[in-house]
C-alpha cells in the first residue's frame, strides 16, 4: 500500500485509468458481486451510489462555510462533491491509486478542485492535518483503528459523521446490561457522546456489501477525560475478556496475575518504593476488588462510572495496567 502524502493528487503523479471493455460494464450494471472498474473489495470498500443518502449524511455534519473537513474514503466522490458545496477545504484520504484518479477527473476544471486536497495511502498511518469535521463511508476493515485514530487527535474535532457496518455501529452505541456492551462501547464511550442517526440499506452500495449499514455521530468529550487510554483499555481487556462472568474470575485468568505484578515491580521501581518481601499479587488484587464492591460485578452491567472507580482503586494500591 502506498504510502500517505500530503501532496495533491494529479493526472500527472498517476497514468490514466484504461476504459473497460462493454462487456465489462454491462457485467457491472447487472448488479455483479465485485465492482467492474475497481478493486473495491481489496480495501474493504462499497461505494454509496445513492445521492439522497450521500446528501442525507452530509446535512446531519451541519457543516459551516469556514469548515475544514477530513473524508476518509471518498472513494469516486459521491460524498465529497456534496461536502465540497458546503465545506471551505476538503483533504480526502483514499488508498486505492486509480479511485483518487477519478476523484480529482471529477473536479478537474472545476471551482471546488482549488479547495480538495488528495492524500494517497494508508488512513491509519497518515501525518493527518487539522480538520473540524470528519465524514466517512468507512472501509470496513479499518473501522476500530478510524475511531480510536480520530479520538487521539490533537486538535479536537468538532464532528465526525461515519458510517459503519450495522453491528459495529451498534456496538459503538450501546449501553450497559444490553447484548452489544463491550469492551469497545466503554472505551469510545469515554472519550466521546455517541449516537446513531441513520440506518443505510446494503442495496445503496455497488458492489452491496453482505451486510447492513449504520451511520453515527460522534462528538468528542472537550476537555477529554484525564485518563490514558492505554490504562483504560488495558484494563478493560481483563474486564471484558469474558463479559458475563464475574470480575473476579476475569483477573484470576491465567498470566493476568503475572503481568500485574510485572507491572507493579515496575511503578516501585520507577517511584522508588519497596516491593514488599513476600508480594501475593493473587491476594493484593482480591483485596483491591473487594474494597472497591465489584469483584462479583459482570462487564456487562459495569458503566464507565464503575470501570472509572475501579481502575482509580488499582491505581491507588500502584497497579497499572501498560
């Protein structure tokens, strides 16, 4: 995969994209499983053929003439000719060489070509620059790592606007005691409100993906919440890792002993306290969870409040999940 670059996309930096065949075309057209121009399915993406949804997500970013908005796969530009009559700047990140072709074809010669900027490569790894607002039609293999990549970024945004497949989404918005509370619902939830404002039928895709689609709004929490993530998520790893059993049981798991107390030698060491002459981790932890009330809680009736006030306790007696 290449690699991202800021600078702009051109004819130039990449040869034309050659005509297919009419058979392969009509092969298309006929509602084939792949798409006939486009290796789609290698990145994991469907394009939105459906002007009224493309139009349905831009409105819901409520997006401002000053806005700078990232789009992460635009794909041929369904969604980024919309943003780009509302937006003053658009940088669009797509991986696929000859879609980011396309793109810029479409808005070659065109007013709104001075304002879209086309980043080549990979979204994860790319230098991303400031932006108020993100929209995404979000390649599905790269839905976690977009979230948690947009959550980290400094400066906030003010929106981002993604959708997802149905179940992930779901997942995103769920809440404690229900089916889809999880490990990735608690760590997106702390960051950020999330909410789920459209569902998207798999017919408005070409090539139509096998499942249903779902679009969120996310909002980040400003200021963020004072807690690393990977303190967090590394507890809940433990916390979650068999969501309908009890607390208790989920650290006494096997190794989860054993790296909590390579990590707590680790803070002594690092604050010059004495690791006491016979450690019982196995005992210390068991006491940690008993004073803290949760140690026969299941993760899946545990709110960020709880999880918050349990890593708090951890963190109190010098143990650290990374």
């Amino acid at each position: 995969m290449p690699r991202a670059t800021s600078e702009r996309f051109s004819r130039a930096h990449q040869p034309p994209v050659k005509a297919k065949s009419a058979s392969s075309s009509n092969a298309g057209a006929s509602g084939s499983a792949t798409n006939p121009i486009f290796n789609t399915e290698r990145f994991g993406q469907h394009i939105l053929k459906n002007p009224l949804v493309a139009q349905g997500i831009v409105d819901k970013a409520n997006l401002r003439p000053t806005d700078k908005v990232l789009e992460v796969g635009p794909g041929t530009g369904n969604l980024t000719v919309r943003i780009l009559e509302k937006a003053k700047h658009v940088t669009a990140v797509e991986a696929d060489p000859r879609m980011a072709a396309e793109l810029t074809k479409r808005v070659q010669g065109k007013p709104e070509q001075r304002k879209l900027e086309i980043m080549i490569g990979d979204f994860v790894k790319a230098d991303l620059p400031y932006f108020d607002v993100c929209i995404s039609n979000t390649p599905y293999q790269i839905s976690s790592p977009l979230v948690f990549r947009l959550l980290s970024h400094r400066p906030l945004f003010r929106v981002a606007i993604l959708m997802f497949q149905r179940e992930f989404a779901m997942r995103l918005v769920a809440r404690p005691g229900t089916n889809l509370w999880s490990r990735l619902s608690a760590n997106v939830q702390l960051y950020a409100k999330v909410d789920h404002i459209m569902k998207v039928g798999k017919n408005n895709f070409r090539p139509p993906p096998q499942v249903e689609s779902s679009v969120v709004r996310i909002v980040p929490l400003d200021p963020p919440p004072p807690v690393k993530f990977e303190e967090f998520d590394g507890m809940n790893r433990i916390v979650f890792s068999r969501r309908n059993k009890i607390v208790h049981a989920n650290f006494l798991a096997k190794g989860v002993i054993e790296m909590l107390e390579q990590n707590y030698r680790t803070w002594c060491v690092e604050k010059d306290q004495i690791v006491e002459d016979e450690l019982d981790m196995k005992a210390k932890v068991e006491q940690i969870l008993e004073g803290t009330g949760y140690s026969e809680e299941r993760a899946a009736k545990m709110g960020i409040d709880e999880l918050l006030k349990l890593l708090s306790a951890f963190h109190d007696a010098g143990v650290h999940f990374a």
